[in-house]
C-alpha cells in the first residue's frame, strides 16, 4: 500500500514537471499554436465524455431531473455540450480582455502570450463548473450555437476566399506558361468534381416515386450559383480568374451536400437514410478535421497584414521626454511595435469553433422535451448550412464586383 502511494505521488510530479515543462516551452511565436491545442484537447475531452460520461450523468440530480430518465444518447450529447460552454465562455472571456490591443507594449499582450498554466488551471475549472449548472442553460446555449455555428461557416468563408485569392495570385505571379496551364488543369478539375458531385446529389436525395420538389430547389440552386460564378468572373469588366470560382463552386456543392445529408433520417427524400451510422460517422469525422484545419489556418493567417484578421497600424510613439540607453532604446522600440494581428477576433474564432464542433459533435439535435427525449431538430441545420451556402455565394460575387461599382475605395 505505501509503495502504491509512493507510486501515484511520483507520477503525479512527474506529471506536473512535465505539464511545467511544456509550458515553460511556450514562446510569444507558438502560442498560437498552443491555443490551437487547447482547442483540439477540448475536442478530445468532448468525444471522451461522449462516450463514458453518461452512466455518472444519470445519477446527478440537476441534470436528470426529467420524470422518465432520458436515453442514454441524451446524456451524450450534454455533457458535450458542457464541455463546450466551458470552452466557449473561456476564450469568449480573452476575447473581451484583448479588445483595443494594438502594439506589445500594452499589459495585456504579455497576458494573451504567457501564463499558461493559470490559463489552463482556469480553462479546467470553466468546464468542471459546467456540470453544476441546470439543464435550462445548457438548452439556450445549444439554441444559440446553432447561430454561432452558421457564424463560423461563414468565417470559413472568407478564410477560404483569402486563401484561394492568394493561391492564384502566387501562381499567376509566376508569369509562365507552365502555372497558367496548372491553374486551367485545377479549375477543370474542380468543375469536374462539382458536376459529378451534384449527380450524386440527384441521385441519393431526390428518389423516384416521391414529392421531393425541397431538395430539387436546394441542387438546382447550386447549380445556378456555379453558373453565376463563371460568368461573373469571365465577365470583361471583372477579368478575373476561373480557380476561385471553381473551388467555390465546388466548395458550395460540399455545403449543399452536407444539409441535405443533416435532414431526419426518416424523411422520404434523404437517400441515406438506409446508410444513417456509416454516413454519420464520415461526416462527423470530415467535419471535426474542417474545424480543427480551419482554426489553425487562421491562427496561421493572423500574422499576414492582409487577412481580416490584422488590426490597423498602431500610431508610432513619439520621442521620449528624456534620452535613454541604447539598451533601453531598443527594449523600448521592440515593446512599441504594433501586434501582427487582432487577438480578440482571434480568440473569438475559437469561441464560434467551439459552438460549431459542438454542433458536430451532437448531430445538431441536443433539445429535449418534458418526456427527456430526444426532439428532431435536423430541419435547422439544413437551413443553417443552405443559408451559410448562399452567404457564401453573395460573398464571393460581391468580392468579384464590388471594385467595380465602387473603384475609388480598396477591396
């Protein structure tokens, strides 16, 4: 027994050392990338709790307090959702700390880049207090991360447009035959992908023999947002190029794909219905990697001046009162320097990341009713996808003609 003890406590600092260790390790330049692992262990808890934490969740009074004891997926899906309010009120909390941040000499910035092990000591108490609150909260924060997530879908979108903007604008700059020809072969592609992709559409969600007139609509519609896009971007007056509008094309079919996919597996029109657990899976699985990829591409693209996530220049700091050292001069100038991008929409990617992943993760049907059932809420997440899908056309069109209708202002 006492060589047991001994055991745990031994483990325990070495665990600790080790925690400290890889703390200590984090700089100014990796925090983000640390912040990116604070959010993919969020993910790795969620899942976790998702499957063992049911059978506790049972006996705790305030969160079973239905008359019949609600099945065991209805546990699953709550404590995810916990984890996920922890998550989400602990950078929507740094989001709001970091407001007006503009250059490294200000407090703050040392409080976003160092102090990780209270960060993480308070993240973990966030998400254990998550579990003492009663279920009415919980049900009104998944009420509105269904709004947070179709949020991020559209940060997405932009991060997307930025990143294919400036993948034609490298190849373009090249100025050789050979990357012209790479662009054309990549756009086919793309256009290849979305006309066949939009088949299959077809033919999973609009069997024969019944009224399915909704998804008709919703593929058809696809169909004439690519058709805009090409003839928006091969138009004289815009001159633009044909990869952007092919990847969003394709892009905006994945969307169309993904709603029709989140109606009741008992509708009539969802061809996949017969295939529900395979197709949940990869779904869940594809959509887990968007979200984690997508966070940390924009923790990537926030030290670039020309993404959304860049704040204005910082005023420069005039001359000091009194001349210092050349040491201090130089401490003075390298605290003085504008910050590379905006923290606060930085931490608030991940507050929308952590709704939308919860959303993921709970098949965007968490609501229960006085009997602890689960209620069919697929309908608002094939709308929520189908309007991100449209956003995203208006977006990309307004990106395409707004220098145009307005040619002395920058884009």
């Amino acid at each position: 027994m006492w060589a047991a003890s001994c055991l745990a406590s031994c483990c325990a600092a070495c665990a600790c050392d080790a925690c400290r260790t890889v703390v200590s390790g984090i700089s100014r330049r990796s925090a983000r990338i640390a912040y990116c692992g604070l959010f993919a262990l969020s993910l790795i808890v969620s899942w976790i709790l998702r499957e063992v934490a049911a059978p506790l969740m049972e006996k705790i009074p305030w969160i079973n307090s239905f008359h019949s004891t609600p099945n065991r997926e209805w546990f699953e899906t709550d404590a995810v959702l916990r984890v996920s309010l922890g998550n989400f009120l602990f950078f929507t909390i740094l989001a709001i700390l970091m407001i007006g941040v503009k250059n490294q000499k200000d407090p703050r910035d040392s409080m976003h880049h160092g102090g990780w092990m209270m960060k993480i000591i308070c993240w973990c108490l966030m998400v254990i207090f998550m579990f003492f609150l009663p279920n009415g909260i919980i049900s009104f924060y998944e009420t509105i991360s269904k709004f947070g997530s179709g949020l991020f879908l559209l940060v997405q979108v932009v991060l997307l447009l930025d990143f294919v903007h400036s993948w034609n604008d490298k190849w373009v700059g090249y100025d050789e035959q050979f990357w012209y020809v790479a662009l054309l072969v990549v756009s086919l592609v793309c256009y290849v992908a979305t006309f066949a992709f939009n088949g299959l559409l077809f033919h999973f969600f609009t069997p024969s023999g019944h009224d399915c007139g909704l998804n008709t609509f919703f593929i058809v519609m696809t169909l004439i947002v690519m058709f805009l896009f090409a003839v928006v971007t091969l138009h004289p007056s815009v001159g633009g190029s044909i990869l952007p509008a092919s990847v969003l094309s394709l892009y905006c079919t994945y969307l169309c794909y993904s709603a029709l996919a989140s109606e009741p597996r008992d509708y009539e029109c969802n061809g996949l219905h017969k295939h529900s657990k395979a197709v949940s899976s990869g779904s869940l699985a594809l959509g887990l990697l968007t979200t984690v990829l997508s966070v940390v591409y924009s923790a990537v693209r926030a030290g670039s001046s020309t993404t959304l996530l860049s704040p204005p220049s910082s005023p420069r700091a005039g001359k000091p009162l009194l001349p210092l050292d050349k040491v201090d001069e130089e401490e003075e100038k390298e605290r003085a320097k504008p910050v590379t991008y905006s923290y606060s929409f930085f931490h608030l990617i991940f507050s929308l990341a952590s709704m939308y992943s919860a959303m993921l993760l709970t098949g965007w049907s968490t609501s229960v009713g006085e009997s602890g059932k689960l209620v069919d809420v697929g309908w608002p997440s094939v709308w929520v996808r189908i309007v991100t899908g449209w956003a995203t056309a208006a977006l990309f069109i307004w990106s395409q003609v707004a220098p145009i209708l307005f040619p002395d202002r920058e884009f």
